[in-house]
C-alpha cells in the first residue's frame, strides 16, 4: 500500500499489474464553489459523477430543476444530459468532479 498525502502527485505504476490491462486515467477535479457559485449549463460526452465532499451543493438538470445536496451525496450525470452544480446559495460547497 501506499498512501499519497494531499499535495503528493506521483504515482508509480511500474511493475504493478500481469497479463493484459488497460489503465484509463479518470479526469478527476476537486472543485471549491464559495457562497451559492455554480458552473454554466453544460454537458459531457461520457457522463459526469459529481461526490460532495463537504458543504451544501447543488445541482440542476432540465427535467428534475434544481436539487439540494448534503456533504456525502453522489449524483451520476449520464453522457450529454445539460446540467449545472455549484454550492447552494449562503454556502460553500467542495465537490469531487469525475468525467
């Protein structure tokens, strides 16, 4: 095992895996929304999945409006549905972003 403290970016893969693997590297953001700010409407070709880390968030879609979310709540954006997220208004939000 090893455990990679905040800040440390390097990671070794060498030598780790045998036979056949493919390694896709996830596009990862932890994104800080401060005091009720969202994203643009927008959408992914492969989708989204958004955790909240701590905070009030939220998150809109076209079909369900506007969403409340408590620290701890994943949302899973299929690929190209229009959405935005950002923290709930009075509060700051921390959301893991994966695309």
């Amino acid at each position: 095992m090893k455990v990679v403290p905040e800040g440390d970016k390097s990671v070794s893969y060498g030598g780790r895996f045998t036979g056949t693997v493919e390694l896709e590297m996830l596009h990862t953001a932890l994104v800080h929304f401060l005091d009720g700010a969202v994203t643009f409407w927008h959408t992914h070709p492969g989708g989204q999945q958004l955790f909240v880390v701590r905070g009030e968030a939220r998150v809109g879609t076209e079909a369900d409006g506007e969403v409340r979310l408590g620290t701890g709540t994943l949302v899973v954006c299929p690929p190209h549905e229009r959405h935005w997220h950002g923290a709930a208004p009075g509060n700051d939000a921390t959301l893991l972003a994966v695309t």
